[in-house]
C-alpha cells in the first residue's frame, strides 16, 4: 500500500517536473515567437481563461489521484 502510494507521488512528482520545463520552454521560447507573428493572441482574454481552465483541470486531477482508496 505504501509502495503504490510513493509511486503514485513519484509519477505525479516527475510529471510536475516535466511540465515545469515544458512551461518554461512555452514561456522563454514559444511565446515571444508567437508574439511576434500573432500579436492579438496577447490582447485576447481567451488565452488568459485557457490557462486558467488548464491549471484547475491539472489540479482537480492531483486531488483526486491524492484521494486514498478504500
């Protein structure tokens, strides 16, 4: 039971980690590229609720990953 457990926040640890560099690279590299081809993505507020709506999905899936079975 506590194997799986470890397993389980090791996945999720390494997952967060992949997506911490993934957002870095989105952020130092994609972005100024796509900022400089579309310049009205940055003016739209759809970007702004995507990644909101991105984060909460991110973090109901860690909740309920973190909830123990019975």
């Amino acid at each position: 039971m506590l194997g799986r457990r470890i397993k389980v926040y090791g996945s999720f640890a390494l997952l967060g980690f992949l997506l911490g560099v993934v957002a870095y690279l989105t952020y130092s590299q994609v972005l100024p590229f796509l900022m400089a081809i579309y310049p009205q993505i940055v003016e739209s507020s759809w970007l702004l609720w995507g990644l909101v709506g991105a984060l909460i999905s991110v973090v109901g899936c860690l909740i309920y990953a973190a909830i123990p079975e019975k």
